[in-house]
C-alpha cells in the first residue's frame, strides 16, 4: 500500500515538473509579451513604476529598431541632432538636385551605370542612419531612372517629393527642377 501512494506521489511530482518545463519553454518563446499594451498590475505596483518600466521598455524597442536599420541599410548612426539633420539635408539635396540636372542629356551606358551606382551609394552612406535607411527603401520602390538629363532630375524631384510628403512637408513643383538647379557654370 505505501508503495502504491509513493508510486502516485512520484507520478504526480513527473506530470508536475513535466508541466512546469513545458510552461517554461512556452513563456520563454514569449519574450516581447512585455511588451504589449496590455500590461498586469500587482496591487502593490503603482503608476509610476508602471510608466518607468513602460518608458524603459519604449527605449529599448526603439534601440533595438535603431540597430536593426542601421545593420540592415545603413552603417551611419542616427543623427538626434535635429537642426544638423535639418542642415544635413538641405545642403544634401541641393548637391543631389544639382548633380542630376548636370547629368548629360544622352548618357552613355557607362555613365548610367555610374550615375546609379552613386545614388546608391549616396543612399547607403548618407550620415543620418534613419534616413540613410529611408533612402534606400524609396530607390528600392522606385529605381534610379538614367535614360537622360531630364528623366534623372525628374526623378530626383519625385523622391524628394516623397520625401517631403513623408516629412509633412510642401510638395516641389517638378516642372522647374533643372532651371531651378543649372548653376550656371558651363555654355550650354
């Protein structure tokens, strides 16, 4: 008779000790459900260490999206510098605008080529990680157009339209774009 309890004792302690493991494992897999909306209040926990752990939480989710661009698209940092992201910027597209509306009327192949391999590679290295990254996923949805001088400024004003509208910002009117740039430095 005893040795019948200690069997059921030992198979309960088994199927105890089973569920336990398999409920580990479970919740191990369940790492982000911290992060959820729904957060589980003790009693005894009160707002603000629930706001703490909430801003905690908010700060590595964004440190670990940071990283994650940075890995997948850019090898720049971010730029929390708004007024030098802002000037960063402005100076940027000025180059851009400009480079594309002194691109040759009928490029060569090899120019083409050229000319696509520096917009990527501008993309890629812009120093704001963020928007190094952006970059590249708007040439990913719309490729860099090489045909000529003016589909290649045209398509530089479309990006940076996106851009803009991205940024809640006034839209260009690309109908201007290489008057707006020519500067003025050869007889053409």
């Amino acid at each position: 008779m005893l040795m019948i309890r200690n069997r059921k004792r030992l198979y309960s302690l088994i199927l105890a000790l089973a569920g336990v493991g398999l409920l580990y494992f479970v919740v191990k897999d369940v790492k982000l459900a911290l992060m959820s909306k729904t957060v589980i209040r003790s009693k005894s926990t009160d707002d603000s260490t629930v706001a703490q752990l909430g801003e905690s939480l908010k700060e590595k989710v964004k440190e670990t999206i940071e990283d994650k661009l940075k890995l997948d698209y850019s090898i720049m940092p971010s730029m929390p510098d708004q007024q030098a992201k802002k000037e960063l910027g402005n100076a940027s597209w000025k180059y851009f605008h400009t480079l594309l509306a002194r691109f040759p009327d009928t490029p060569t192949q090899e120019e083409r080529d050229k000319l696509e391999r520096f917009v990527r590679l501008y993309a890629e290295l812009y120093p704001c990680g963020e928007c190094s990254y952006h970059f590249v996923k708007l040439i990913d949805k719309h490729p860099v157009q090489t045909s000529s001088r003016t589909t290649a400024a045209m398509w530089g004003c479309h990006i940076h339209n996106l851009v803009n509208e991205f940024l809640k910002k006034d839209i260009y009117d690309c109908a201007t774009i290489l008057e707006d740039y020519d500067c003025g430095c050869s007889g053409e």
